[in-house]
C-alpha cells in the first residue's frame, strides 16, 4: 500500500515543477523572466535543503507516518490557493490529443528501470531473475517508446528537441549534475547516521547548511545574471561544487559536527550559480510556442537523473566500503604493531575473546564506509569538473538568463 501511495503522489506532484515554470515563462516579460526564474528556483531548492531537518526532527520526536501527513494541511492550502488564482488561465488555448501509447510505454519502461535500481542491490543484481525481466521490460519499453514517438504527432516526449545543440546538452548537463548532487544527497546524512553516529535531526541539519547561502545568492544570480554569459556563472557554480566535494573528501572520523557543516555553506554559493544560469540556457534557444513541451522535458529528465541517482547512490557507497574492507583487513594481522597496541588497549577495558573481533571487525568496517564516503565526494567533484568543461560545449543565446523563450 505504501508503494503504491508513494506512486499516486509521484503521479499528482510530477507536473508541479513544469507546469509552474511555465506559467512563470508564459506570465513574466522577457526581462523579469530572471528574477521570477530565480524565485522558482528558490522553492525548488528548498525542498531537499530543509525537508531532511523536517524529516529529521519528525522521526526522532514523533513517529515516520508524520512526514506524510503534515503534507495534507500543505496540499490542501495550495489547492485553495491554486483554485482561487488559477482558474482563468485553465481555459487558454486549446489541449491537443492525449498520446496515451507514449505514455503507457513511458510509465512502463521507466517504473521497470527505477524498480530495478531500487531493487538491484538487495536482489543481487543480475543474478536475480526479477531484475533480469526488469531491465528486460525496461530496454524493450523505452525502444518502442523511441520508435513510437519519432511517428507521432503530438507525442508525450518530444525528440525533436534534441536537434537543438544547447537543449541537449544543458539537459544532459544538469541532468548529470542533479545525479551528483543526488547521489551526494543520500551518502552524505547516511554516514552521519551510521558511521559518525549522528541523530536524523542533526544529520538533517547539517544538510541544511547548504541552503543558507543557496538562498541569498538565489536573489543575487537572478539580479544580475542578464550582464553574463550563462556558461561563465553556470561554470562559476561547478568549479564551486568541485571545491567544496574536494574538500568534503578529506573528511575523517575525527570531524566535529561544526567542521563537517562548513563546507555546505559555501557549497549554498555554488548551487544557484549553476542551476538557474543552466535553466535559462536550457531554454534560450526554444520558441515561445514550445516552451511547456522543453520545460517538461528538461525537468522530467532531471528529475528522473535524480531519481537513478539515489537509487544507485547505496549500491555504489556499499560496493566502495566493501573493497575498502577488504584492502584495510588485510593489513589488521597479530603481526601489526597498531593492530597489537589495538588490542592491548580493549584487554586493558576488559574486552577480549569474541568482543574482541567484534570491536575490531566495528572499526576496519567504520573505517571503510569513512574511505568509502570519500571516495563518493571524489566521485561528485570530477564530474563536476567534467560539467564545467561540458558547459562551453552550449551556444546560449547572449543574455540568455534574461531573454530566454524569444
């Protein structure tokens, strides 16, 4: 039943960011387009910065079914609210036909494809059968969908797009960068969690420390973003990023929970440095007619890089720590000096026999995630690296974060 809940609100909340972006493009002229963009932008980026605080302090103090059900006196003020504002813009233009085909096979390759990233690591990847018929599913769904929508007239997922240079490669772009955050996203409270020993809350809050710059700077990009070229901030935004995952990849286990916050303040600088710049860019070259279609299509696929991201984000982290157990047990031997003084320390508290190994089998395998964890920061700041250097391969139109849609 949770599942199936948790499908029904990814189907209800999926057009959200789209359709409101949009309307923001459709509503502001060209030259406020930035500011409102960046005010979008803020309430985009706010949901994975506070929501683990959120998250964090409703688990430790009340009970899991909570993070669903303060969600209903949220839905229901929007509703009202989108009622009430909403409803003459409802009845402009006129909807063409439903692609129901392209949907169908849509909703079937990529349901396969998340199913068998969420269920690979625990099911033993390919060795499982189940994971077998999913990506079985998953590969012949998304082919016919290809197929069906490069004949299709009003298709659900439209190719087309992608003759345009910078549409594609701003969506690859940010899709790739979305994925890297997301995998980061999902490491970074987990091992505070379970390596450093950090309550949800505290895990949430230090999350959170990405947001308070993210949110001034929301403000500043959108400003004064029309006297760049977008690929200079959005690059600024990247080389940002690939600082501050260098620096969280020197992490250790002896960091205070003011050190391991540190870094995301400054990382809050480059978040809105590249992702409203990029959006704009995204968009710079599509006419006004095409707009909804692109801003559905970029954000689908962002939202779906997000998606595999964290799916994978586990699989990855453990399969590290693993390799990290193995190298780092080998050299904890009888015949090692820092294993005996090991040792010599917990006979002194008392511990021996089978605590003992347990203790020493605790802290190879603390230390492995912690090598692991890193490797993960490493990971995210070479590919932001790589998308920095992606960004120049974009032809933006100049002044694009101002004019873009004309």
């Amino acid at each position: 039943m949770l599942v199936i809940c948790r499908a029904l609100q990814g189907l209800c909340s999926g057009p959200m960011v789209p359709l409101s972006q949009t309307i923001l493009l459709r509503t502001f002229p060209p030259d406020k387009r930035t500011i409102a963009l960046a005010l979008w932008a803020m309430t985009v980026l706010l949901a994975p910065i506070f929501g683990p605080v959120v998250g964090g302090w409703i688990v430790d103090n009340f009970s899991w079914p909570w993070i669903f059900l303060i969600n209903l006196p949220i839905g229901l003020f929007s509703f009202a609210v989108c009622t009430a504002m909403l409803r003459p813009d409802a009845q402009r233009g006129t909807a063409g036909p439903i692609d129901v085909p392209g949907i169908v096979l849509l909703v079937i390759g990529v349901g396969s494809l998340q199913a068998m990233l969420d269920l690979g690591h625990d099911r033993g990847w390919f060795g499982s059968p189940l994971i077998v018929t999913l990506a079985v599913v998953a590969g012949l769904a998304i082919v016919s969908l290809l197929i069906w929508e490069a004949g299709e007239a009003h298709p659900v997922v439209d190719l087309s797009l992608f003759r345009d240079r910078t549409f594609s490669f701003c969506v690859l772009i940010i899709s790739l960068g979305m994925m890297s955050f997301s995998v980061v996203g999902v490491v970074f409270p987990l091992w505070m969690q379970a390596v450093m020993g950090y309550n949800a809350f505290h895990a949430g809050l230090a999350t959170a420390s990405l947001g308070v710059l993210a949110l001034v700077f929301s403000i500043l990009v959108g400003l004064h973003a029309h006297r760049f070229d977008a690929r200079v901030l959005a690059t600024f935004g990247f080389l940002v990023f690939a600082a501050v995952l260098a620096w969280d990849a020197h992490f250790t286990l002896k960091m205070t929970f003011a050190q391991i916050a540190a870094p995301g303040l400054i990382q809050g600088i480059g978040l809105p440095c590249f992702f409203i710049p990029l959006t704009a860019a995204t968009l710079s070259r599509i006419p006004d007619d095409r707009l909804a279609a692109a801003s559905s299509l970029s954000n689908f696929l962002r939202t779906l890089s997000a998606a595999f991201g964290t799916a994978m984000s586990v699989t990855l982290w453990d399969n590290r720590a693993t390799y990290h157990y193995d190298v780092v047990s080998q050299s904890v031997t009888h015949a090692s000096a820092n294993t005996q003084r090991f040792v010599h320390t917990l006979n002194a508290m008392g511990v021996d026999g089978v605590r003992e190994l347990t203790t020493l089998h605790q802290v190879v395998m603390q230390q492995a995630y912690m090598m692991a964890t890193n490797d993960m920061f490493w990971m995210a700041s070479m590919t932001c690296l790589a998308l920095a250097a992606m960004m120049w391969l974009t032809r933006p139109k100049r002044g694009a974060a101002a004019s873009f849609g004309h």
